[in-house]
C-alpha cells in the first residue's frame, strides 16, 4: 500500500502532471468566478444624493423682422414677438444662443448645426388632429465640432439671414402642384450635442440640445413661437451596484470549485517547495559524500543508540575537525532516502552525531 501511494506520489510530481493540476486548477477558479459572479443578481441605480458633476444650459434666440420699404408701417426692423404680415416681410436677422457652464472643468467635445425644415401639417385625419404630411430640409450652416479641453463652459452664437418669401413661395408651389391644401411652417433649429468623460472613468456626460423656432408660411398675418429664452439644469449622479439577490445553487457550486482549484494550488505549489528543498538536501549530501568519500563509512543499519552518550554536532565541519583529532571514521546513515541523512562518529561510549535534512541552511 505504501509503495503504491509512493508510486501515486510520483507520478503527481512529475513535471507534465504539475502543469496539467496547475491548468486544471486555474480553469476551474475561472469556472468557479464566474459561476459565483453569475449567482449574483447586480442592480444599479442613479444615487441623487451623490452628484459628480452638474451644468447649466441657457438657450434661445432673437431676431428682427426686416420690412420691404411700405408707407403703412414706420417701425423698420419689426421687433420680436408681433404679428407680422408677409406681404411687408423681406427676410429674418436671426441669432441663436448656447451657452454651457458646468461645476466643474472637464475635456468637452460638442457638435452643432444650423437646419430649416418646411413642415407640412394636413387636417383631415381620423382623430382630427394635425399630421405632418410633408417635410423638407434645408442646411442653413454646415456641422460644426469643436473641443475644449479642461475647461467648464463654452458658448454658441451663430447669425443668420432667413429669405422669408423663398420658403413661402416653395409651399405656394408645393400645393399648386400636388392639388392639396396644407398647413406649413419653416421650423429654425439648432442642434447641439455636447460629450465628455467624467474623471471617474465611470460616468460620462452625453447631452442633446435643440433651440427651436417657427415661423408660420402661406399665412397673411402670423406669429413666430419657440422658447426665445430657456434655462436647463441638469446633474450626473454616481451610480451605486447592489446585489439585489442571490442563486444559493450556483452560489454553492462556486464555493466548493474555488475550495477545489485552490486546494490543487497549494498541494502543486508545496510540492515544489518540497522539491526544491530535496534538491537542496541532496546536493549537501552528495559534496559531503565526494569530498570526504575517504573518511566516510556507509552503513546499511542504524546504530544502536542506547549504548552511546549522544552528542549532537551543529555543522559537518565540526565533524571533520573531530575525525582528525580523533582518528576515527565518520559513518554514514540515511533513514529516510531522500530526507534525511546521520553523520556518526564513535568513541570512547560517545556517539558525536550530525544530521542533514531538507531544510537545513
């Protein structure tokens, strides 16, 4: 039986066998990770209390409603937020506002662009309610990207000239040919899209912002509508992982893998600090053995050591100093084959005695 475990034994310590229980071992703390990762239902929610970073957004616009020369209406440009009547219309100066402050600086990327869309709406649907039946896109400036770096603001101001009787014209047209009565209007819009990454590496800022305004077509007197002047506030807040609950199977499995595959670890990683001492050990014995061959008695039986004083040397040096004085062989005895070693010398009833074995420095 004990030849047996010692031919087990060997066989585990063998170089292929250790690199197969160290694989083995590591897929199996993988399996048992992720198992024990997987057992765990995660949950994530906004933490209000907990704000990372906050910003503010002031948007809008203003504009002048420039007249063709007429002997009706002295105030030329028109101001903002009147009715005005499109036969005296020439064209829009407009300028539209972005303005961006944060609580603190961080690496900004924003993209913007300028777009005017005529919007068709038709009446005659089943619930009554308008539907956009026709819509037609015109650049009014090309995107714009910009990047500010550490920094907590930027701002936007981009002027425009709108040719009022170009669009009003077009939905003229569009009707005399499609044979349709529509209700239109020429929709100004600013879209902003602003991206950053907070210093967390964990949370990052992705904001889309429109300013909008509308201007009435194929109305002989109309008003302009669209938020003139906003205020947004918005705040990122850290996040927080809880585990909401727990599979108690794939938990278990995962215990008993990990117990396993760290089980295998120690058992191949003692071996070889084992081995590693042997090889120590038995390099001591074998520059004993030549060096000192001719002084060295080996001995198939242990001595009996109940007839002998016994004194215990500390160092194999000691032992030879102890020959020469002496004139006596040293004998030598291996107990346990691979583990330990006994240096003996006898004399006069006193047994001087050295032992070598894994671990001695």
């Amino acid at each position: 039986m004990k030849d047996k475990k010692g031919r087990i034994a060997e066989v585990l310590n063998t170089r292929l066998m250790r690199i197969l229980l160290i694989l083995l071992a590591l897929i199996l703390l993988f399996i048992s990770l992720k198992m024990g990762i997987d057992s765990l239902s995660w949950k994530s929610k906004r933490n209000t209390d907990n704000v990372l970073y906050s910003y503010n957004i002031k948007k809008g616009y203003s504009y002048a409603a420039n007249l063709t020369p007429n002997e009706f209406i002295d105030e030329n440009p028109q101001g903002m937020n009147q009715l005005y009547i499109s036969k005296l219309i020439n064209n829009f100066d407009v300028v539209m506002n972005y303005s961006y402050s944060a609580s603190k600086p961080l690496n900004l990327k924003y993209q913007y662009k300028i777009v005017s869309s005529i919007v068709g709406e038709y009446h005659n649907t089943p619930d009554g309610e308008k539907a956009e039946v026709w819509v037609k896109e015109f650049p009014v400036t090309n995107p714009v990207e910009k990047t500010v770096n550490n920094s907590n603001s930027f701002n936007i101001q981009e002027k425009f000239t709108v040719d009022f009787h170009y669009y009003d014209n077009y939905v003229k047209e569009f009707m005399r040919q499609i044979g349709v009565t529509i209700d239109a209007y020429l929709k100004l819009e600013l879209q902003v899209t602003t991206d950053g990454e907070l210093k967390d590496n964990m949370n990052t800022l992705h904001d889309t912002q429109t300013v909008t305004m509308k201007i009435p077509l194929n109305e002989d007197v109309f008003a302009i509508s669209g938020d003139s002047n906003k205020n947004v506030n918005k705040n990122i807040s850290g996040i927080d992982t809880y585990v909401e609950k727990v599979n108690p199977g794939k938990l278990v499995v995962c215990v008993i893998m990990f117990v396993i595959s760290i089980s295998i670890l120690i058992y191949v990683l003692r071996n070889l600090f084992r081995g590693v001492k042997k090889d120590e050990y038995q390099s001591q014995k074998d520059k004993i053995l030549k060096e000192y061959g001719d002084i060295i008695v080996e001995t198939t039986s242990p001595v009996n050591f109940s007839e002998y004083q016994i004194v215990q040397v500390k160092n194999f040096n000691e032992m030879i100093d102890l020959e020469e004085e002496l004139h006596v062989p040293i004998l030598y005895f291996e107990p346990a084959i691979g583990e330990e070693s006994w240096f003996m010398l006898i004399h006069d009833k006193i047994l001087y005695k050295y032992v070598l074995k894994q671990g001695n420095e």
